[in-house]
C-alpha cells in the first residue's frame, strides 16, 4: 500500500475531490496546512505599507491506495490540481506497512 500526502491550493479541493471520487477513491483527510516552496511566499501592499508573506495557505490530502492505484491517482491528482502557475503544490509518495480499521478490525487491502 501506498500514503499519498498532496500539497494543494485550496480554491482546488472540490476538483481534486470530484476527480479523485471518479478515479474510485472512497477517503480522505484533508487538512488546511501553511507553507513555502523555492519563491520563499511574497510580498504584498496593505494601506501603503508592503509586508510579506512567506507561508501561504494551503491544502493537505492524505490518501492511502493499493500500490496498483498509484500511477492513476497521481496522474489524477495533478491533471486536477495544476494551474500552471507558482505554488501548484507538491506529492509526496510513501509505503504504508499496515493499515487497521478501528471499527471492524479489518487491516490491509479490505481497511482501506
């Protein structure tokens, strides 16, 4: 099994999630998260005086799949996410040894 961990825009959730609902992905959790990438955030103008923002608001997904969904969902997440402009976020990909579902006890493919 796999984790993918999505850094998103926020303006681009319902897409994602619309797209990644029709790749057949049943879960997810979804966390609002700041951060910076390459460009170190901004600067911007407020009443005359420029400040800057260096962690921009941004989306976390957190998705675990079997490992023969990665390609799919990666390739849905960023056909769905892309703006192509700066800040479009980043994926992060990693094993999962073991999944349990608290309710039933379920673990491996049948917990996800």
């Amino acid at each position: 099994m796999k984790k993918i961990d999505a850094i998103i825009k926020p303006f681009k959730l319902e897409e994602v999630k619309e797209a990644l609902r029709q790749a057949g992905i049943t879960g997810m959790t979804v966390s609002e998260v700041k951060g910076y990438g390459r460009q170190q955030g901004h600067t911007e103008l407020y009443r005359g005086a420029e400040y800057v923002v260096d962690f921009l608001p941004k989306l976390k997904l957190e998705i675990v799949i079997n490992d023969d969904q990665e390609d799919k969902i990666v390739e849905t997440i960023i056909n769905s996410a892309k703006t192509g402009k700066i800040g479009d976020g980043k994926i992060f990909i990693y094993g999962v040894e073991k999944v349990i579902r608290i309710r039933t006890g379920e673990t491996g493919d049948e917990a996800v």
